[in-house]
C-alpha cells in the first residue's frame, strides 16, 4: 500500500493523496488515485496481493482529498468509507454500479462525491451499467480504443439516457502489462500506431473538442472538488485553484500560452497562504505577480459565488465560449 501525494493533471484539477487499490479479479480497471490504467491477468503473480492495512494511521497526515479506489475486499472499503465520514476528510470514492458503497451520495454534498469509472465495460466490451441519476461517470480516455468515436459516442448516448450529471474523460498513464493486453487485442495497425506512438497533443487536442461535445449535450466533464474543513481562506484558494485549472484545460478559446498561465498560476494559489477573497476586495491582485491580469475577473468570479459555486457550472459557462 502506498499513501502517495501528487498534482494531477488539469482535468481534474487539485492536489490529493490514494491508496493504490488491491485488485484480485482479472480484467482492465482505472487506478484513478494515481491515474494508471492497469491489467490483472487471468493467472500469475499480478493477481497476489497483500492485504490493505487499516487507513487510520496514515490519515493523521491527510490535509487534503483522499481517492478510496475500488478494491476486492469490501470489508476494509466499508471501515475504510466510514473512517474518513467520521474524521470529515473530504473524499471521492470510486464505486461500481450494485456495489455498497452506492450508500455515497452520487451528487456532489460538499466533502464527498462518488466516481463511476466505465473502465471495465468500454475496454473489455461489457454492456454499460445502470448508474444513479446525478452520478459522475469516467470515460477512460485510451488513444485506439476508447477514443475511437464509436466508443465514446456510445458511452455518450448512454450517459444521457442515464441522465448522469458528468462524463469525465481522463487520459490515464497505461503500466507495462495494461499496454501488453490491448496491444494483443487490437485489431489493426491504426490502433496500434495509437497506443504506442500517438502524439500527446494530439490526444489532448483531441480530448478538449470532445468535452466540446459532451457540455453540448449538458453534462459537466469535471469532477467537483471536494474541500477540507480547514479555514474558509484556503477552502476560497482550492476552489479558485480547482476553477483555473478547468479553465486551462478545457477553454478553446484561450491560446497555448495563456492556458499555460491559467495552469500555473493555479499551482500558486494552491498554496498561497494569503486571503485572496480580502486581496480581491481591495482591489490588489495585482500584488499577485504570477496571477495574469487577464484572469482577475475570473477570480473575482469564483470568490463571488462563495460556498454556492459550482465547478460544473463555471466549466459550461466559461469553457464553451467561441475561440477567438
């Protein structure tokens, strides 16, 4: 088990820590703590594992969003689901459909959203489930296969007959065996030239006309950001840091380099120490010189709405503008 504290990339937005999730049963499945996509084989070493051991120790050290992945022994997901409610440790927690950790509730409460990932259904060909109304679903974005119009458009369709309130695409890092798998399943040179050699601007570019697609159909491709309990200062940082970030990653509108900025400036904020809501108001965040003058208005923005903003929304209003 490992406690392991990174940045993820812009699609998602913050900061968080996750276990790295026991799995037994054989198949794909998205490691989203650590954005991985990987493969449990049908036999072999890869499918031993160590037990988990209690969460309680290691949360002394959580200041921040904890990722519960899905894991074989539900046991241990049930205490571990229970610990963190107790302690009010803001969390996402990967669920599948009929599984008990559905007690979550699936629309975003303030400290806790739970994640549908499509992983196992779209890569190995599974009809895709049933899932609460509201949910939040992940679309694993893997160049040849699930990025293949005819997947994603149906996992689209679906999602929109299941009225779920996002579909998420997350390009994940594919390990060594997830890569050995699907180059065995594919079917052509294309696919295979797509896994192993696709350009990763190419794959982004790609990604943000398809998030394009997913808002016109009036679902978010974000997933809201649960925040700690802390000082209301730093709950304001993470949530105009969270806010960049989406805006970096899926606003056609802005250039190469002002996306750069927006995506930098949100690392600052995460950790800025100072009050932003108390700088804005006396109209110095310019004091803030890795803060682009362009982007003021948008902090502004997000510190307005307070405990009421809502990621999702700001993502449909901000990121669907015409490019420029």
């Amino acid at each position: 088990m490992r406690l392991k504290t990174r940045r993820v990339d812009p699609s998602c937005g913050w900061a968080r820590f996750s276990v790295s999730p026991v799995r037994r049963r054989a198949g794909f499945f998205l490691d989203l703590g650590h954005q991985t996509l990987r493969y449990v084989p049908e036999s072999g070493p890869a499918r031993v594992r160590t037990p988990l051991p209690p969460l309680a120790p290691l949360l002394e050290r959580v200041d921040d969003t904890f990722w519960l992945p899905r894991v074989d022994d539900l046991a241990w997901h049930a205490e571990a689901l229970s610990t963190l409610r107790a302690r009010q440790v803001p969390r996402v927690v990967e669920a599948g459909p009929g599984e008990p950790v559905q007690i979550g509730k699936p629309r975003f409460e303030g400290q806790e959203v739970v994640v549908y990932p499509l992983t196992h259904e779209l890569l190995e060909e599974r009809s895709l489930p049933s899932a609460p109304a509201g949910a939040t679903t992940v679309l694993p974005w893997v160049p040849g296969f699930t990025a293949r119009e005819e997947v994603w458009g149906l996992a689209l369709d679906w999602a929109v007959e299941a009225e779920v309130a996002a579909l998420v695409p997350l390009i994940p890092d594919l390990d060594d065996s997830a890569k050995r798998e699907l180059a065995r399943r594919s079917v052509d040179d294309r696919q295979y030239s797509e896994l192993f050699h696709g350009a990763r601007e190419d794959v982004e570019s790609a990604l943000r006309e398809v998030r394009e697609e997913i808002r016109a159909k009036g679902l978010a491709t974000v997933i809201e950001r649960p925040l700690p309990l802390g000082p209301e200062r730093l709950r304001r940082n993470r949530r105009v840091a969270a806010a960049l970030l989406t805006a970096a990653e899926g606003a056609r509108h802005l250039s190469e380099a002002r996306r750069e900025e927006l995506s930098r400036a949100a690392r600052w904020i995460e950790n800025e120490q100072r009050d932003l809501l108390a700088i804005a108001a006396d109209g110095n965040l310019k004091v803030l010189e890795w803060l682009p003058s362009e982007a003021h208005g948008l902090v502004r923005q997000v510190l307005e709405g307070g405990d009421e903003f809502r990621l999702a929304a700001f993502e449909k209003s901000y990121c669907s503008k015409t490019p420029m």
